[in-house]
C-alpha cells in the first residue's frame, strides 16, 4: 500500500532565483495570502483526495491546482473536498468542469465532498449541480469502502 501527499500554498509557487511570485496581473490588488487556494493532494492507489481551503477563483494557484491533477495517473476516484473553500468564481467552476472532463477521459469518477452552502447554491443557480456528484465526507467514505471490500450475499 502506497501513499502520497502532496501540499500546496501560493509560497511554494514561487520564483526560486527572485523569491518573487509570478503573477499575470501585478498591477490588481491581492487578498492575503493566507485566503488563496491552498490544496493539499493524497493518493491511496487509485484514489485521490485533494482538500481544498481558500478562495477557488481565477490566478496562478488555481492554474497550479488543476495542472497537479491533470498529472495524476492511474485514478479511479477524484475526491475534492471543499468544505473550506471559502469563495468561487467563473474561473473555478470553469476549473471544475475542466477536472470533471479530464476525470471523465480518465474514466475516473470525481466527487465534490461537504460543498459549504454557497458554493452548492452557485452550482445550483449555474444549473452545474447535476452534472458534478456531490456527498457529505460520510457518504464518500461508505462509497470508498465499498469498493474496498465487496458485499458478499448468502444463498439460500
């Protein structure tokens, strides 16, 4: 059994030789740091959870994020949880249905785990809610098990 775990932060998407992020818009004022998406990848076999915290909305983390995923191989299952995200935006519903597609490709079932109200409300009212599954972290992790160990019937 394998696992590995992979954590991002906007400090870590830095420039090595300047120290200095790269940004498309340097101009446009920041929110703090601490409020940009943060994730944090772990993988057991085929299945992948990321959790993600902060805001989900268009930049250089969110291209970071769904570049990372894109390099997984050999996924069954994508979980993100994203109870701790704190805002979205047309750029992260764009990177989400970009994940959804991609897992599709893959042949792989991507979930979206204990979406705070807001962020299931903005599905909803963007009609994308039906296209993602989303669960509680308790139905997730019945799902998982499942697979992980079999039913098995009596016969009479």
């Amino acid at each position: 059994m394998q696992i590995s775990i992979d954590h991002f932060s906007p400090s870590s998407a830095s420039n090595k030789e300047t120290g200095a992020i790269t940004e498309l818009f340097p101009e446009q004022v920041r929110m703090n740091r601490h409020m940009e998406l943060q994730f944090q990848v772990e993988s057991l076999q085929d299945v992948v959870v990321v959790n993600c915290a902060g805001r989900m909305v268009r930049g250089a983390a969110l291209d970071q994020f769904r570049r990372r995923i894109e390099q997984l191989e050999r996924v069954r299952v994508l979980v993100l949880d994203v109870s701790e995200v704190e805002q979205l935006d047309a750029g992260g519903l764009g990177t989400l249905l970009l994940l959804r597609r991609w897992a599709t490709q893959k042949s792989a079932r991507m979930k979206l785990v204990n979406p705070p109200v807001f962020f299931r409300r903005l599905l909803e009212a963007t009609h994308l809610a039906a296209l993602f599954e989303i669960s509680s972290l308790k139905e997730a992790i019945c799902i998982l098990r499942a697979n992980e160990y079999p039913q098995h019937y009596a016969v009479a």
